[in-house]
C-alpha cells in the first residue's frame, strides 16, 4: 500500500506480530511518570484499523481530561487507578 492510500494517515500504528496492528500512546502524570501504552487493535485490516484507532484516541483524550479534573480538585490517584483507567 503506499503512503497515498493510507486508510488513516493521521494515525501512524504501527504492525505488530502477523500483520496485526497496535495502538501506543505514552502516558505522562505529573511529569514524573512516563508509562507506555500498548493496545491490540485485533486486526490486520488497515480500514478497520483506522476507525479502531480514531475510537481508542478519543477515548484517551476524555479519560486524560477526566484524570486532569480531578488532579485539579485535589484529588490523588493511585498507581492501580491509574493503570484500570486505561
């Protein structure tokens, strides 16, 4: 496939083990934490693997706003509560 055709060119995921592909992202708390992020996508088909990815992402987004939220009202979060909510 070349780069023209990417089913989702704004998403660069990477093929993992028998052409099925990986959501990563890197999880950042308080700047002292970097703890990467790796999610199977359960799929070989880039067009699948797109509309996964676009979900996945959204997700994310409103889960760190969410953590962000309460970090602001002071509450703290535990290492486990952290790792369950992604």
């Amino acid at each position: 496939m070349r780069k023209s055709e990417d089913p989702c060119p704004a998403f660069p995921i990477p093929a993992g083990l028998n052409g099925r592909y990986i959501f990563r992202r890197r999880v950042h708390y308080r700047n002292l934490i970097s703890r990467p992020l790796a999610r199977a996508l359960g799929t070989a088909d880039p067009t699948v693997t797109c509309a996964r990815a676009m979900i996945l992402s959204a997700r994310f987004t409103v889960v760190k706003a969410n953590v962000d939220a309460m970090l602001e009202q002071g509450r703290a979060l535990t290492g486990p509560e952290i790792a369950v909510l992604f």
